[in-house]
C-alpha cells in the first residue's frame, strides 16, 4: 500500500468524466480502489463533467458537504450511493415533475431547471455551493451557449473567461449539477440572467485585477460540459503545453493527475436517413467523439512520457490483455497482476455499452460497472507507478 501511495506522489487531481448513470457508477468504482489505498485524503482538485458532477454532488451530500475520508466513503457513502442509483429514477422523476406540475411547463425548454428542482428533492440535496469546505477544489464544468467557452462553478465563482466571473454565494448546488449535466435535445440549458448578478473581467489575460464588466448577453444558456470537454480535463491538464497546470487556488499543485473516462464510445452504425431527425444526432456525436479523441490522445501523449505522474482510466479496456501489453519493464507486477480474477472482456464491452441515461439502474449493472471502474483503475495505477 505505501508503495503504491509513493507512486501516486501525493498531491491527486481527479478528472471525472460524463456519462450519465454509467459513469457515476464507474467513478464510483474508481473512488473505491483510492479510498481502499487511503488516497481520498490526498485529492485537492476535482473536475467533473455530467454524469462525474452527478456522483461528485452526492459523495459531498452524503459527507454533509465535506470531502470525506476513506474510511467513511467505503462504510457509508459508497453502499448509499449503490442504493439511490438502483432504486431511484432521476430521468423518469424529472419527466413526472415536468408534465404533472403546469408550473413546470415553461421549461419545456429548459428542462435543466426540472432536473435541478428532482436533484434537490429526490437526492435531498438542498445546499448552495458555498457550503462546500474549500480542500478539495471543485471545478464543476458547464458549456455557455453564448461563447462555445468552459463555463465553470469553482470557489465560489462561476463564468467563463470571455464572459467574466461573478460571486456565486447562496447559488444551488443542485443547480450546477443540473447545468453540468444539461444534454442538448435530452434536457436543454438553464438559462440565467446576468443582470442579476455583478461581473468582473480582467481586460488583459495577465492583468493582475479584474474590473467590473457587464456581459453583452441578456442571458446565459448554461449546457451539458460534455459538449466543451467530456473529459472535464482542462482545468489540470494543458494540451498544448504538454503539462499538468499550476492553480494558486489549490494548498498545493497537483503532481499526479487521474482521469475517469466513462464516455460512451461512438456506435459503428449505418447513418439514418437524411429526413430521419436522429441523422443530425448522428452527426453532433460524431463531432463529439472527434473532439474527445483528440483530447485523450494530447493526454496519453503526456501520459507516455510521464508515466508515474498520471493514469488513463477508460471504460471499456480489459484488463488482463492490457497488462499484458504494457508487461515490459514491469513484468514483476504484471506477473501478480495476471494471477487475480478479472472482469471478462465481454463484461467490460457491456459496462461501455451502457446507455447514457440518468435512469435507475438495476443492482447487477450497478455492481458491473463499479467493478469496472475499480479493476481498470487498479491495474493502469500499479502498472504505472514505480514499485
């Protein structure tokens, strides 16, 4: 275990990835094996996206909005968390919300506010984000519609670099999660209004102070952070620098970076009709997965170089024939490693076939992807990390 610990060199950055129920389950898997080498205690910066802010929101919740200790994620809020995601239904309880409730109805739009309003109500979480303690730092990651930039709750602030940032105290946690994981078509923004709230900017990118500043837009349609980053990677890791980045928000600077992907891998599949409205579909998640591409690759470029500084945690690799691909120079661990049961490469193919959905899940998916989640990050960790 110390080894091991060693390895990750202590300060952790956590990158969680969308994906609706499927990913939380799989980074619940993931926070399982850290939590079970006593390394909850050495994260200090987490960013999400989607589906990784869902499961994030509830370990703060059920911690009372604290970052919790290993010990007490692996008592208490990992069998918790099991039990709301196979028995609850955020998807069909925000539907009922929305249609039996006229109130409602004026988000037929906007379905991200019914989302927030189920969140708040079925997963009790009522807090604001100011009631976050500040260790670690929480990048929730949103889209602005208006720009195309990262929107991002963080520190008590939220916006992006274009539009400025604007003190967010007494903003509904419940809310950002809803924003972050607000897919275009399945649930649309959550539109807010910017006079309501008092902007600053710096007018240089390095000036030392931000001024006040009025953004040009009346409203900001605050989307899904998949559609800027999936990975939710940008706010640790700078792809054209090749390295991971410096935040003075933090106690201390990340020196190792773990990154969940639970993204759904785009299906091979003959494109619908042209008057088929799922053709347009076809092609936003074409656009996607070419965008997600390009940041896994800039980052297992970095990884390749800096193996014991990070770890890629994919959904959908298995694991017997991966350590045994990556066996060279490693073979003491990857003999250790092939002697311990693994999950089949038909049960990872199905874990990464999963719908992106926020649908309850029954007990034998959940514990599937879970499993996935904490065999894939166990061997990519002890493989890498210098033993």
């Amino acid at each position: 275990m110390n080894e091991i610990k060693a390895g990750i060199h202590g300060a952790i950055g956590l990158a969680l990835s969308g994906g609706g129920v499927r990913a939380a389950a799989f980074h619940a898997g993931v926070l399982r094996y850290l939590a079970e080498r006593r390394l909850l205690e050495n994260i200090v910066h987490i960013s999400s996206v989607s589906g990784g802010s869902l499961f994030t929101g509830m370990v703060f919740r059920y911690a009372n909005y604290h970052w919790p200790s290993s010990d007490v994620y692996l008592k208490d809020i990992l069998p918790r968390f099991r039990h709301i995601l196979t028995t609850q239904s955020l998807q069909y309880s925000a539907i009922i919300r929305l249609a039996l409730n006229p109130l409602n109805w004026r988000f037929m739009i906007s379905r991200a506010n019914v989302l927030a309003q189920t969140i708040q109500s079925l997963w009790n979480i009522t807090g604001s984000l100011n009631m976050l303690e500040e260790t670690p730092v929480w990048s929730i990651n949103c889209t602005t519609g208006e720009t195309g930039r990262r929107y991002r709750f963080k520190n008590g602030t939220m916006g992006d670099y274009e539009i400025g940032y604007t003190d967010i105290t007494g903003f509904s946690l419940a809310k950002a999660m809803a924003i972050s994981a607000a897919f275009p078509g399945g649930i649309g923004p959550l539109a807010v209004k910017t006079k309501e709230f008092h902007w600053e900017k710096r007018k240089e990118w390095n000036d030392p102070k931000p001024e006040p500043y009025q953004p040009p837009f009346g409203y900001l349609h605050l989307h899904d952070g998949g559609l800027y980053d999936n990975l939710g990677i940008e706010p640790m890791f700078d792809a054209g620098q090749q390295q991971l980045k410096n935040d003075n928000s933090l106690r201390s600077n990340i020196n190792y970076l773990l990154v969940s992907d639970a993204g759904a891998p785009l299906a091979r599949q003959t494109i619908p009709h042209p008057l088929n409205p799922f053709r347009f579909k076809r092609i936003v998640d074409i656009i996607s997965e070419q965008s997600r591409a390009l940041r896994v690759r800039a980052f297992i470029n970095f990884l390749q170089k800096n193996p014991t500084y990070e770890a890629y945690v994919g959904i959908g690799t298995v694991a017997q024939s991966s350590i045994g691909k990556f066996a060279e120079g490693h073979e003491i661990i990857a003999t250790e490693l092939l002697k311990l049961t693994w999950l089949s490469a038909n049960d990872a193919k199905r874990a990464a076939a999963y719908s992106t959905n926020l649908l309850k899940l029954s007990e034998s998916i959940f514990d599937l992807l879970e499993r996935h989640g904490y065999e894939t990050t166990k061997w990519n960790v002890e493989m890498m990390s210098k033993i």
